[in-house]
C-alpha cells in the first residue's frame, strides 16, 4: 500500500503530533532533548515493524517533498546567520572557534581509525563522526541520502539516525559531570544570584509571526533552494564538489546580509518557524520509513564508534578547551556546551550550559558565544571539514 504526497504529509504530521505527547508524558525524553519526530518516527517505525511481523500489511510513501524540506531547512539556517553578531563574543568566541575546527578534523579520523578496525566502509567512520555528532538529524539525513544514492551503503539513513539520536542522549550526559569536574577541581566559581540566559539580540524584526511577516521569509528560502540546487548543478563536474543543502546554506547566509541593501528585513521569529517546521516534518518523513531490522547488524559497530567518539570528547573537552577559552568558571560552562556540539546539537549544549548554571550562577558570554557558533559557523566548518574528507582517496571505494 502507497501512500500518496497528501496522505503521507498527513501521516507525517500526525507522527509529529505522537512524539510531542510521548515526549511530554516521559521526562527523560525532554531532558536530554529527543526531538518530537525522532521519538513518533521510532515509535511509528517500531509499530509498523511489529504489524509486519504478523500481517501482509505493508506501507509505503510517496516521499516527493522529503528533499525540498530537507534544502528549505538548510536555507533557513543561513538566513538566521546574522554575521554583524560576531563582533560581540571577542577573543572568547575566537578561541572556541579555533579550538573546535581541528577537533572536528580529530572526531573523523577517530572514526575512521574504528570503522577501519571494525573492518567497516570508511564513510562509516563519517556517519559516527561529525556527520551525525556535530551535523546532528539534517546534516545526518542529508549525507546519508547521498551516500545511499552514490555508494549504496546498506541502512546508512537507518545508521544515520540512530548515530544522531545516540549522540543527543550521550551528548547530555558527559556534560554537566564534565564541567563539575573542571569547576570542583579548579575551585571555580561563579557569580551569586539568578542564573542568567542572555541570548544575543538579532538585528532582524522581531515582530510577532505574521502571514505579512511569514511570506518573505518563504520566499527568501524558496529563492536559496532553487538557486542552490541549480549551482550544485553547475559545478557538478568539478573535482570537489559541495552538496545541494551546502549551496542552499550559503545562500541563505548571503541573503541575510547583504538583502538590507535592497531593502529587505526578514522576521528572526518567523525564520525559526520556517527552519523548525522543515526539519520536523523531514526527519518525521524520514523516520517513520525506517526499516528498524536492517539496522541490527550494524548497531553494534556503531555503538563502539560513539563509545570512542566520548572518550575523545571527555579528553578534549577537558584539557583543551577549557584551556583555549580562558581556565575560568565561563571556560568550565563551555566545556559543558562542547559535549553538547561535539555529540549531539545546539539544544544540547545550551541545556548543558542551563543546568550547570542554575546550580553555580551566571555566565553571560558563554550565553552569548554558544549560540552564535551553534547557529551556523559550527555547520559551516563542519562542511568543510567533511568536503576534505569526502575528497581523499578511498572515500569512494
């Protein structure tokens, strides 16, 4: 049975609407951020796997808009990159920028050293490397889709998934010991009072969310995924290559900045919507067409890919950047958020950050730096890094 683009939208959606109210009934989902439609996608993947098992039935789905939500997100991340923000962190934004991008060169190569032990493909070592850990669900889905188009690699989505998922909870876990650890071991100490969440203002109207609002903002992400697509196209040929989602990030990024010379404001609030409504529906889309038994005789391997990937974390986190961004009670907070970035996503290092200063007090610039390099310069080094390593020999084999 087939589901056309309509009904599939509609299961999509009522999938989302499962995970929300799992995740709300079961508090250990929510505290370590299990999105909305990974917990649904299981679920329902699960459900269909046990239906299976006993009946003929069989569903498929017309997955038509999968891709053009996919672009669409990836263009919403650049259009919330407000470049003129960087002027704010300092010195302390430059350091944890400069200490992170060798560390995702660092993250590959240890998966690439397992995966090669473990006898596995080498974009194995990817998909338990930056792609699924610091790329998270979007970036994850995204590569597994080409690399299923171009090397069929048996489950990669179905890997890919699990690989993010994994990362999130592990993510949430090494980081608030780890940031204890800095802070009793170095007698840290942070400001006495409320703990304060300062995010960074945007420069972009923040009107609330309005159709008058909304449709520039959709028009913006249209005019990035068709551009995008048509420049990965043109330059398809060339030696290294960039992905679709890539030219439709960049794009997005260039809009941003340079449209108020034309005239152009786009609503943050709005962007948000467009960016979290795209991805939810894609790895919804996604998920909930998993065929959770053919990820069995890989889910082992890939466990002990993310069992080194903490070890290196831990390590890391601990002995560099603490140092790199300036061996005060801030450096310890971020150090939390980095197990955050480096396992599993922006929401993770944040809920990180939250938690270790509600028990010791307030960091303002961790507040502020965290969520300018997660936003997008955190996706944009990590694009390179993989377009490096996707281009050395042997990647294709």
């Amino acid at each position: 049975m087939t589901l056309q683009p309509v009904e599939t939208l509609l299961a999509t959606v009522l999938v989302l609407l499962l995970g929300r109210h799992v995740n709300r009934l079961i508090p250990l989902l929510s505290r370590y951020n299990i999105p909305d439609p990974i917990t649904g996608g299981l679920l329902f993947a699960l459900g269909m796997l046990l239906v299976g098992s006993v009946t003929e039935l069989r569903l498929e789905f017309d997955v038509t808009l999968k891709p053009v939500l996919l672009l669409a997100f990836f263009a919403a991340v650049g259009l919330s990159a407000n470049l003129g923000l960087l002027r704010q962190g300092g010195k302390r934004l430059l350091m944890f920028v400069l200490v992170l991008a060798p560390f995702l060169v660092l993250q590959n190569l240890t998966g690439l050293l397992i995966a090669w032990g473990l006898d596995l493909h080498p974009l194995m070592g990817l998909i338990g490397g930056t792609i699924t850990l610091v790329g998270g669900h979007g970036t994850g889905a995204a590569y597994a889709e080409r690399f299923a188009e171009v090397h069929n690699i048996q489950s990669v989505m179905e890997l890919a998934m699990t690989g993010a998922t994994l990362g999130l909870v592990l993510g949430g876990i090494c980081g608030g010991p780890l940031a204890q650890w800095l802070i009793r071991r170095h007698a840290l100490a942070g400001t006495d009072g409320q703990a304060a969440a300062a995010q960074p203002s945007a420069d972009g109207d923040a009107a609330p969310i309005s159709a008058a609002s909304l449709i520039p903002v959709l028009a913006a992400v249209l005019v990035a995924v068709l551009a995008g697509q048509w420049l990965a196209d043109l330059v398809s040929g060339a030696p290294v290559t960039l992905p679709s989602f890539l030219w439709c990030l960049l794009l997005g990024v260039l809009i941003r900045n340079c449209g108020h010379l034309v005239g152009l404001r786009l609503n943050d609030a709005a962007i948000e919507l467009v960016s979290s409504l795209a991805l939810a529906l894609f790895l919804a889309m996604t998920m909930m067409a998993l065929n959770l038994a053919s990820v069995a005789s890989l889910a082992g391997p890939l466990l002990l890919i993310l069992l080194g990937q903490v070890v290196l974390v831990l390590a890391y986190g601990g002995a560099l950047v603490y140092r790199a961004v300036g061996r005060d009670y801030e450096s310890a907070v971020m150090s939390a958020a980095f197990c955050g970035f480096a396992l599993g996503a922006t929401a993770t290092a944040i809920a990180n950050m939250q938690a270790i200063v509600q028990k010791y007090g307030p960091a303002p610039q961790a507040f502020l730096v965290v969520p300018l390099v997660g936003a997008f310069l955190i996706d944009l080094i990590n694009a390179l890094v993989l377009t490096g390593f996707l281009a050395l020999p042997g990647m294709g084999s």
